[in-house]
C-alpha cells in the first residue's frame, strides 16, 4: 500500500524535491502503513495462539488464581483494542515493554540477540554476495568447463543440503575432527566470539552462496552474450575492462536486487543456524518468545524485523535508481 | 587471456588461499576452550535447560543445580536422602507444623554485606506471597506465617503437617533483601546478576542459553574447586553430540533419552545412570465421556502394551511403572518386601491382553469404539511415539486415534489448564522432592494442576491427608500411600506407563558420585571427582 502523494499537486508544476527524494517520502509513508498492519497482525496472531504467558510465569504448578493474578497484573484481561493502544502508545515513546519471562526491557533482549545476529547476518551477506557474484562472473565467463561444472555440482548440493544437516557436518570436521572451532554457544565476547561465529558464518554462507551463484552465473552470463560485449571485444577491449565497465555495470541492478533479497531472507532466517550452534540471537529470541507466549517479545523481534525488511528494501530501491540512470528517467518522467 | 595475466590470476588466489589457511590455523592455534577445560579446573556441562533469570521464583529442577551454588539454601539435600543444616546451625521441630531454623554466625553475601534473618524471611515470602509467581508456590500454600525472633531464628508454621517441606526448604536459595529493595524485579536479569552466600558468583548469563559461575573469593568455607562452572544449553540432538565430541565439554547431564545410545558409542565419557522419579502416564479425564466410564478406561489399560513402549521407544532405558511411585523412592520411604509385594500386585492389574480389553469395551457405554484426538507436547517426541505405538493397539478393539502436536503452550493450556482435549492425554510428570507422596499428591488430589483426569476419590483423599499427617519416621506411613494407590489404581484415572532412567556422561575418569535424579539439589561439585 502506498500514498500517491502527486495528486495534491498540478502535474505542470515543478516539484520542489527531486524525484529520488519524493520516492523515498512516498516509501518512508508506505514504510509507516506496513508496520502498521504488521503490528496489527501480530497482536492478534499472538493472541490468537491457545495459552497465555501466565502459564509460562507461574509454571506448571500454578493455581487458577495465580494464573488469573498473572493475566490482571499484565493487563491480560483489558480489552484487546486497549491493549493494542496501550502497545502502540508506549511504541510511540519508544518503549517496546518488557518481556514477562526475563524481566528486562525488551529493547534490552533484542540489542542483546542483534549482538549476536547481526555480525552473523552481515559477514554472511557480504561472503555469499561477494563470493556467490565472483563464482558466477568466473563460471559464466568459462561456461562448460570443468570449473563451471564443479562450481554448479558444488552450488546443486549447496542448495540441496538443509541449514541443519550442514552446520552438523562442519561442525564434525572443524570442531570434533580438526579441533579448530567452538561448536555450541557464542563465545565471551572478542575474539571468542568471533571465533564461536565462524562455523555459523560458514554454514549460512553455503547454502546461500548456491543462490547467489547460480543468479549471478545467470545474469552475467546474458549480458557476456549481449551485442555491447562482441562490439567491445571487436574493439580489442581488455577482458577486464570490459567486465568492470560493460557486464558489472548492466549486471547492478539485477545484483543489488539479489543482495537485498538474500538480507531480507536472512533477517528471519537465521533460527535454523542459531539452534543448530546454540546462539541466542535474533531468530532464538523469537522462537522461544513464541514457546512461552512473551507477547512483547514477540511483538517487539517482529517489528524489528519488519523494519528491517522495509529499510532494506528501500535502500535497495535507492540504490538502484543511483547506479541505474534508466530507472532515474523513468521515475523523472512519470513525475 | 595472456599467460601473465594467468600468472597474476594464480597468484592473487594464492595469496588468498594462504590467507584463508593462516587465518583458520591462527584460529586453531588460540582455539583453545576445548583444550584447557578440565586442566584450568574449568568445568564445561551441556544442560538441557537455563532460566530466563536467575531471580530464586523461576527456577526450578535441573537450573538449580547452578542457582544453589550461588544462592545456598539454609538446609542441603545429601545424595543419601538427608537434609543438614546449612546457613543454619540447628533446626528444631517442635511439632509436626512448625520449623524454628536458628541462623548461623558471621555469614555474608557476596558483596559482604551479613546475612540476616530478614534476608532469610524475605527469601522466602518472594515464594510463600498470595500473589508469588514462583513456580514453587504451590508449596509454599501451605504455609501459615513466617517469623523471625531475635536476631537468629526463623520459625515458619505451617496449615498442616508436610512432609515435603523440609525438601522445599532446600531447594530454595537464600537472596539478599538489601539487593531486592534496590534493584526489584530486575535481580537475576543479565545486567543484574543474583548475589548469594554460596561458593560461587554469576559471572555470565545469557538468559535460557548459557551461565558461567566463578569462584566467591570471600566464600566462608572450602574454596571452591572448579575455576569456572559453564553450563550452556544445546537445543539441536545432533549439535548436542558433536558438541561433546570436541571436547569443549566435560559432560551432559540430564541427555534426551532418544540420545542414550549416541551417547554410550562416545569414546572418552562414560555415563551414569539412575531411575527418575517420574513417569510417563496415561491420562482419562474422568469428567468427560466416554472417560467418565472406568469400563472405557479400563479398556484402553488393557489395550497398551507397556512394556513394548519401554523396549520400542526407549530401547531398554526405562522400566515399566506398576503405579505413580517408583519402586525404589517407595522402598526407601518403607519396608523394601512389602513394598515389593505390593507393587507385584499393583502390576498384575495392568496386563496387556487384547481380549481382555475388547471385552471391558463391549461393557462399557462405547461397545463399538470410538475415534479420538490425543494432544501432544511437540517438545517431547516421546509422546508422540507413544501415542502412535498404543494406537495400533487400540485400532484393534475399535478405538482410532489421531495424534495432534502442539507446542508446549497450547498443550498445557488444552490439557492441563482448560481441559479442552478429547479426554485422554499422554505426558510425563516428574517429582519435584524425593518424598513419595510428590506425585500422587499432585496428580490425585482435586483442583491440583497434575490432576489432568479431575479425579476426586474422598477416600484417596483422605489417605493421602493421613499420610501427610503423619511423622516421617512414622512405620505405618507407607502403608497408607500404598492404600491410596490400590483404590485409585482401581479407579484407573490414569495409566502408569514406565519410569525413564536419568543419566549424565561425564569425560572418562570424572565421575558424580551417589549420582541420583536429585543430584542438583546438592552441593554436586563436592561429589564430581577426577581421576
């Protein structure tokens, strides 16, 4: 959903703001509206689900008049629309509430949790994109060799082994076998960290490298055969020159696309991996916000990750109108 | 491409492949958690569990084993069965209702301020409180008042005798009410670590995932041995396995049974096991129909094949359960040969005999069968492999079943709280102090929570108010709980199935001595030896 915010204004009146700065007004407001219907959605999932977090308080051994003690004293039995409002007020003064089971702000868990996620997020993205994108541009340029063969072989089996499966296997060969790696949990910090997240980083990257790979192969590969390419080698171009100002150049778009595709993916994506190696990140925090019905948890994560999403794809967005001066044009004309 | 171009290509790789190998073999050479745990006097456990926060009203059941060691209770749990004064120097009952605790000399917190009676009654009423959301609350209903006197006795009186509530007094740890006043409902949070008198202090904690204790330097006594005690939680079996392999880790404790032979193919560990004080059980909601007919319930009794579950799913790692109690928790408590004689008794009720139990159905108010949904808790496979084994059997007498997973939530709402399944349910229920009464008492008397059938028999009610009346040295106590589990066994609100074992496997040449289902109810890392 977005606001057509142009029709306020006569088309033969020049805007004061560029185009690029009038779309990212109009995704900002659309941003707005997303969450909104996000938070909507959420509350009344969460809701929805049988039990409440009074059982997961007041334990198996509660009494019918504590769990009801529970729910008065969390404002559990309000009217739902009040405590919607109630949420969103206090979202409005930056407050995401407090989770029921840890007793901390639940600003605070989920800083804690990005801790975690978001090294393991970013240095996923950036060694799957940059290795996905340099795998692709090679094998494209060397299509039916031996080495495009064992690049498609090794992104087939990639793609096909689930997260799980290959985080167990390395975790085998580098942390039981080689005894290079910590296996379990996310180290004390610094270089124990760093250290405990490279089995994570590796596993992720994998699997996602067969995507990467494979579209990057693909789109690399039409534009090597695109008349601009024979008409420059024609020339006597350098290879080199020619992938830096013909291919990578017509390939962005495509490429910034697939990056912002693979981060949206992993924004929630990364539960699978943080279980198998036992890290409290992002995607842990949801799920067991979920298992004990801590509502401000799971309200909190899953706007956060809708942020996200929405940020990332607008950034996305941006980008490609700045690299791409066709979709710049486009955008002045229908302005 | 021209060959020096080649050549500069196979270089640059090469240069990023030999920074690829000296960045793992840096890695490798300062890896070096897995090397050093035990040498440093470093103790790495994998547990199956961690709390949200180490605040003394969420925690419960295995977290104690760390919580205790931080926050000592005033009376210790011994592996033998007895519970010695601990912060306390005496303990006096003057009658079966009353506790009068008198409080040691010259103890302090960690952060060196002294331990008094107000901490002790503070500790406690965080628990005892009409509006407590400790999962101990329960126990401490029966609480009447706490009082203190003078500056070193606690007397807690209670409503009526119990004989658990020496073990409740000792699986609760002692919290500082200074600390509380200043800091509420955030102590045991992260950012606020919990401060007891105990050995050792929090040092990290990731809440449900991961906590390291480290030794109190003012700690009153011996000093502790362990340089550090982490205890993290694998979440994944596989990834719980070749966590131990790599040896970051000194053991597992408390492992899923489904993993036991994994386990035992380790080279370097070696297991210990025990029997658990619990059980896998069928329950009937006596309130519904067609559970409300025992010819119904007796039926099914007779349709499942108990000991086919212990072999099938559990491979041998648990024994059939005649009744609610364990036969060894009982014999404990009584005369071993009569007790034996009895639960041969309790057993024979149970057989598995198809024809048997087509012939309850044909009296009961279904004779044609029926179709059923039974609910189960997704984080426990067992359940549901249960329930798919005795459906075979009952899909011979008329009875189809579907199984429906759900998560541990909703399962406890559908089942335990709303009471809203089709009647018949399947879980597991564990003892939460080594007293025989435990189990039947919550799961047979009316209005308590493990009472999933709402079964209310005055008589079995009756029995077990007596036994908890009487002294625990009282001869005759067993007696009685051996009575009120005949009559509800033939009223058969629920099937005992089997009691699971618990087992802990420890690197080879570690071992935790008198080792039993209670072991985190005492001071555990006095009894881890190495050899």
């Amino acid at each position: 959903m977005s606001l057509d915010i142009t029709t306020t204004e006569t088309t033969d009146k020049p805007w004061l703001i560029s185009p690029l700065a009038r779309m990212i007004l109009q995704r900002l407001v659309a941003a707005v509206v997303v969450l909104f219907v996000v938070t909507i959605l959420i509350f009344a999932f969460i809701h929805a689900a049988p039990g409440g977090p009074e059982q997961a308080i007041g334990g198996r051994e509660a009494t019918p008049e504590l769990l009801e003690s529970i729910r008065e004293e969390n404002h559990l039995n309000d009217p739902l629309w009040q405590q919607y409002t109630t949420f969103v007020t206090n979202l409005l003064h930056g407050d995401l509430g407090t989770s029921y089971t840890r007793r901390e702000p639940v600003s605070t868990s989920i800083a804690t949790a990005a801790g975690v996620t978001l090294p393991l997020l970013l240095a996923t993205w950036v060694l799957s994109t940059v290795i996905g994108g340099a795998l692709g541009l090679y094998t494209a340029r060397r299509q039916g060799s031996r080495a495009d063969r064992a690049v498609i072989g090794f992104t087939v089996v990639g793609a096909s082994s689930p997260v799980f499966a290959t985080g167990v296997l390395l975790s085998y060969v580098f942390g039981v076998k080689l005894g290079w790696l910590p296996t379990l949990g996310s180290g004390d910090g610094g270089m124990d960290t760093v250290k405990h997240l490279i089995l994570p980083v590796l596993t992720t990257t994998i699997v996602l490298m067969a995507s990467t790979t494979r579209f990057a192969r693909v789109r690399f590969g039409q534009v090597l055969e695109e008349d601009q390419v024979t008409f420059a080698r024609s020339r006597g171009l350098s290879s080199r020159y020619i992938v830096k100002t013909v291919v990578l150049k017509n390939s962005g778009v495509q490429m910034i696309t697939l990056a912002g595709a693979v981060l949206v993916a992993m924004t929630g994506g990364l539960v699978v991996v943080e279980q198998v190696y036992g890290l409290q990140g992002i995607g842990t925090l949801l799920i067991t916000g979920i298992t004990m019905r801590d509502i401000p948890i799971v309200q909190g994560v899953t706007l956060v990750i809708a942020l996200m999403v929405v940020v990332i794809n607008l950034v996305v967005d941006v980008l490609c109108f700045v690299i791409d001066p066709r979709l710049r044009k486009g955008l002045e004309a229908t302005s | 491409m021209k060959m020096s171009q080649i050549l500069a290509t196979r270089r640059r790789v090469a240069v990023l492949v030999i920074a690829l190998v000296s960045t793992l073999a840096l890695a490798a050479c300062t890896s070096s958690a897995s090397d050093e745990a035990a040498d440093d006097g470093d103790l790495n456990l994998i547990v199956p569990s961690a709390p949200a926060s180490w605040d003394t009203r969420q925690t419960g059941s295995l977290t104690l084993a760390a919580q205790l060691l931080v926050n000592e209770p005033l009376m210790t749990y011994q592996a033998d069965g007895a519970v010695v004064p601990n912060l306390a120097s005496a303990v006096a009952n003057p009658s079966l209702t009353v506790y009068e605790y008198t409080l040691a000399e010259g103890i302090t917190f960690s952060d060196g301020s002294p331990l008094t009676v107000e901490d002790v009654k503070f500790s406690y009423e965080l628990h005892s409180a009409a509006d407590s959301t400790s999962y101990t609350a329960a126990a401490w209903s029966q609480v009447e008042s706490i009082e203190t006197s003078g500056n070193d006795k606690i007397v807690i009186t209670l409503k009526a005798p119990d004989p658990q509530f020496r073990y409740t007094i000792a699986k609760v740890g002692i919290v500082s009410k200074a600390y509380y006043d200043e800091h509420g409902d955030a102590v045991g949070t992260p950012d606020v670590p919990q401060i007891g008198t105990g050995p050792y202090l929090f040092d990290r904690f990731v809440p449900q995932s991961e906590t390291t204790l480290v030794p109190n330097p003012d700690y009153r006594g011996e000093k502790p041995r362990f340089k550090s005690i982490t205890m993290k939680v694998a979440k994944d079996d596989a990834a719980r396995v070749v966590a131990l392999q790599t040896g970051e880790f000194d053991g597992v404790v408390s492992p899923p049974l489904s993993q036991i032979a994994s386990f035992e193919d380790l080279d370097g560990f070696t297991g210990q096991e025990a029997p658990d004080f619990g059980l896998y059980r069928i329950n009937f909601d006596t309130k519904k129909a067609p559970f409300d007919d025992v010819h119904v319930r007796k039926a099914i009794m007779h349709a499942t094949n108990r000991q086919a579950l212990v072999d099938g799913i559990f491979a041998g790692q648990a024994t059939v359960a005649p009744t609610l109690v364990p036969e060894s928790i009982m014999a404990a408590a009584g005369d071993p040969a009569e007790v034996k004689q009895a639960y041969v008794e309790l057993e024979s009720d149970l057989a598995f005999d198809l024809d048997a139990a087509r012939a309850e159905l044909e009296q009961s108010s279904r004779p044609d069968g029926f179709d059923l949904e039974i609910p189960v808790d997704q984080g426990d496979p067992s359940q549901s492999l249960i329930a798919q084994t005795i459906g075979q059997d009952l899909a011979e007498i008329g009875i189809n079943i579907t199984v429906k997973a759900m998560d541990q939530q909703g399962h406890g709402d559908a089942v335990y709280f709303k009471h809203t399944a089709d009647g018949l349910s399947i879980d597991s229920w564990n003892g939460g102090t080594p007293d025989p009464l435990n189990i039947p008492k919550n799961t047979l008397l009316p209005g308590l929570f493990g009472n999933v059938a709402q079964y209310d028999n005055p008589e079995v009610t009756e029995l077990l108010d007596a036994y908890q009346a009487l002294d625990v040295e009282d001869p005759t106590r067993v007696p009685v709980l051996l009575k009120a589990l005949s009559i509800s066994g033939d009223d058969l609100p629920m099937v005992p199935l089997f009691t699971p074992k618990v087992f802990a496997f420890f690197k080879d040449g570690m071992e935790l001595k008198n080792f039993d289902t209670f072991w985190y109810m005492t001071r555990w890392t006095d009894n881890l030896t190495t050899s």
